[in-house]
C-alpha cells in the first residue's frame, strides 16, 4: 500500500477548495473519466492579474484529491506569472512528498493550472500541440520531454509514474524508450538495452492476468463452499478484493485472503502483488 505523508492525508480527507469558482475567470479541463483521472480547476483573477479564488474537481485517487486541493491553496494570492512557474515537484514538495508511483497526479495538477491560465489569456497550450504518444491517456511527446528534462527521468517506468504514458496497453515503450533515449542524448544509460531486464507488466495486463487466475484457480474452490470473490482495484502492486456469499461471513476470511488469494495471485500473477478486502 501507498505510503502518504500527513499533508497528502490531510488535503484528502479534507480537501480545501472544492467545487467551481462563479463566473470564472480561466478554466482548465485535464484527463479523462475513461483514463482514471481527471481534473477541473477554475480560478478568479482580479484586474492587477492576481488570482483570488481557485477551486477544484477532481475524479481520481487520493494524490490526485491532495494535489488538487495543494494547488488551489498554493496559487491564490499569486500573480498569473507567479502561478505559471509551478512545476508538478512544488506541488508534491508541498505535500512534503508523493509516492512515485503518483507524481502524475501532481503533473495533472500543473497541466490544469496552464490550461486555466491560457484559458484565461487566450492562448493555445504548447504541449497539447505536440504528437501523441500514448492514445491510452493523450499524452504527448513534449509533455513526455518536458517531464524528462525537468525531473530527471531515466527510465520507461518513471515516465509512466509521471506522465502515466505507457500504463496502459504499453503499445508505446518503444516510443517512450526512443524519446528518451533522443532527449538523454550522449549519455551512457544501463536501461537503454532492454534485453537486460524482463519486460515489466502494464496495468491492463495485470488486471487481466488477475481476473484470468480469479476465474480459473480461485473462484471454483470459493463456489464450492457457496462463496465468491470479486475483483474492486488494482493500484500498483495493491490488489483489492471482496469477497461474497459464505465466504464474506466466515471468520476465516482474512486467512482466506492471505493464504489462498495472494499466495495464488503471487505465484501466478506477480510476487510482489499485496491482495487486501474492502
């Protein structure tokens, strides 16, 4: 499971900020419902160029709550050209730190303060002129250059952890490897050859692979006993489940989960995944 700093926690459970400012003055819509996340943020700027008001919408885990909720914080008070310096890194610094695995959440944060501030001056956003990339979540390859440069990523797998290119079908690596490779140009990198290390498993992949194992080894022997399992989230290595019928009852079923599920999904999935009941 994530480990959350207090101020992620904090900006979680009560998030500040949250709703549509009235007759805004800029809006920046990012994401999608269909990729998993996505973020409205609206802000008020007076007549000196100051933001007075910023408010959020989110649809997403609890970073991306937290990030939303940091950002409006962060940029009330501010000067649009003050708010326009913000990288992803001060959001997450903000929060005394977000998991790798979601500093995207911090980038859709950033990404919705430029379109809210171009909105607001008329101009097109630079990044979403770019080629996309990854048609899983619209990500384009200056925004993955960007993330490179400014973060110092040096690998397939942190580009998806901040951007989520690639955590999808995983159709793009090779792009993603490629424009990495061109950006880091002249450096001498172990993880340019990619036969050294197996192939690491997408998101999809994995949820597809787990509903294979639930279906084929694990859901028989539950129904033989009148009970059942369904499959809730998968969030990295973090695996949630519910069991139902008998099996929900029984006092027995923390045993059921561990000894039986993830010792079945470890074996045959993944050995490092970490199944929990909700």
């Amino acid at each position: 499971m994530w480990e959350y700093t207090d101020l992620v926690k904090e900006h979680f459970l009560n998030p500040r900020n949250v709703g549509e400012v009235e007759n805004a003055s800029g809006t920046g819509d990012v994401g999608s419902l269909a990729c998993g996340d996505a973020l409205k943020l609206t802000i008020k700027v007076d007549e000196n160029g100051v933001i007075t008001d910023a408010k959020f919408k989110t649809f997403g885990c609890a970073s991306a709550i937290a990030s939303s909720s940091a950002l409006t914080e962060m940029v009330k008070g501010m000067t649009l050209d003050e708010a326009a310096k913000i990288t992803n890194e001060d959001i997450a610094d903000f929060l005394g730190g977000l998991p790798k695995e979601k500093m995207h959440c911090s980038v859709m944060g950033r990404e919705a303060l430029e379109a809210a501030i171009a909105d607001y001056r008329g101009m097109a956003l630079p990044m979403a002129e770019g080629e996309i990339v990854c048609e899983c979540f619209g990500v384009t390859d200056l925004e993955i250059i960007r993330a490179i440069n400014e973060s110092n990523l040096r690998s397939v797998e942190e580009i998806t952890n901040f951007t989520k290119a690639g955590g999808g079908c995983g159709k793009c690596e090779d792009r993603l490897r490629e424009i990495l490779q061109q950006t880091v140009s002249g450096s001498k990198l172990e993880w340019i050859k990619p036969m050294e290390k197996p192939k690491r498993m997408t998101t999809l992949q994995k949820i597809k692979k787990i509903e294979e194992v639930l279906e084929r080894e694990i859901r028989p022997g539950l129904r033989k006993d009148g009970g059942d399992i369904e499959l809730l989230d998968v969030d990295g290595d973090f695996v949630s489940v519910s069991l139902r019928g008998a099996c929900k009852s029984c006092s027995k079923s923390q045993t059921t989960i561990k000894e039986y599920v993830e010792k079945k999904l470890r074996e045959l999935v993944l050995d490092t995944l970490i199944v929990e009941e909700n």
